[in-house]
C-alpha cells in the first residue's frame, strides 16, 4: 500500500502461492516504516495463534513479531509447557515486557516530537534566547582598588620631598647700597665746607 517514497504495508496470512498484492487469508496489522520510530498496529494474541498453527512469517515479519513480543510469549509457553512456570507467571512477565517496550517507544516518539519541533523553529528564524552575562562580583573591584591603594601612597610619600626641596635664596649683594653712599658723600662734602669756612676765619 502507500504511495512512491511512501510506502505503508499491511501484515496479513497469506498462501505462499498467492501473489504478493494478492488474495490473504488473514488481516493481522498495519506496519509504518516512515515514522520515527515505525508504526506498528498488530493483533497480537491473533499472530501468537497462527504462529502455534505452524505459519512461517517471512524476514521482516519475523522481525516485526519479535519486536511486539509475539515470538517472547511463544517462549514463555514453552516453559509453561515444561513446568517450569505457570500460566499466571507467564502472563505477568510478559505484561511487564510488554509495558516496558511501550514506555520506551513512546519516550522516543517524545524525543523525536522534539527534535521535530527544534528544526521547525530553527528553520523559521526564531532568534534564539541570549542569556546575560554575569554581573561581576564586588570582591575584583575591592581588590582593584586595593592595587591602587599603593601608587597612591607611593604618590604621597613622594609629595613631601617635592615640598621640602630647597627654595633658590637670593644672596645679598655686598656692595655698599646707593642710598648710603650718597649719604657719606654728602657728610664728607659737609666736613670740607666746615673745614673750608674755619680756614677763612
């Protein structure tokens, strides 16, 4: 059945004579290889009976029974056949089997729900979600400025010397002040006048 890239097969009892499109006796299940993972609807407990009844199921049934756990209760009524378990026990482990190939087809029916919807929304631009950086801690900024603490210092104790560095004096000068030597000029030009005035007298 199906269609080209497409196809979708029905698991059925047929005569190994019949063609393959052919006349079946039997309608067990539908198998869908195109989903991920396959899709398989079987009757179980019908397959389980025809596999007693001595039917051969080809490659890729075989594979498909195994998988549904068809060919594992086969098993365990073989033991129950040998005594080694009984009837209830053979139906509980193979519940238990049953159950937990379930949970696991559907958790991976999940994943790939997810999977599928990731690619349907990197594929439709969805910008993805930027995280904030971190902010930075208050402990560097201490830290920081504990570095600097000793330039700082180094600045201050550097700033004493500039100041204490000795200021240029301006020696005086030892020449005898203009003021006072015009002074002694005139005292001296005094003395003569009063020597001059004594010698006329």
């Amino acid at each position: 059945m199906g269609r080209k890239k497409a196809p979708f097969y029905q698991i059925v009892v047929a005569d190994s004579r019949a063609p393959r499109d052919g006349r079946y006796i039997d309608r067990l299940g539908t198998y869908n290889p195109m989903t991920k993972p396959a899709t398989i609807d079987i009757d179980r407990e019908k397959a389980y009976d025809w596999i007693t009844k001595g039917a051969q199921p080809t490659d890729t049934a075989r594979a498909i029974l195994r998988f549904k756990g068809v060919f594992y209760k086969k098993h365990l009524m073989r033991g129950v056949q040998k005594g080694a378990m009984t009837i209830e026990e053979a139906e509980v482990k193979h519940k238990d089997w049953i159950d937990t190939k379930e949970a696991r087809i559907a958790a991976r029916a999940l994943q790939t729900a997810q999977e599928k919807a990731d690619f349907f929304a990197a594929v439709n631009g969805t910008a993805p979600v930027k995280i904030a950086a971190p902010v930075a801690p208050a402990a560097p900024v201490v830290e920081e400025a504990a570095a600097v603490a000793p330039v700082v210092e180094e600045a201050a104790a550097i700033a004493p010397v500039v100041e204490e560095a000795p200021v240029p004096v301006v020696e005086e000068s030892k020449e005898v002040p203009v003021a006072e030597a015009a002074g002694e000029q005139e005292a001296a030009a005094e003395e003569a006048q009063e020597g001059s005035s004594e010698s006329e007298e």
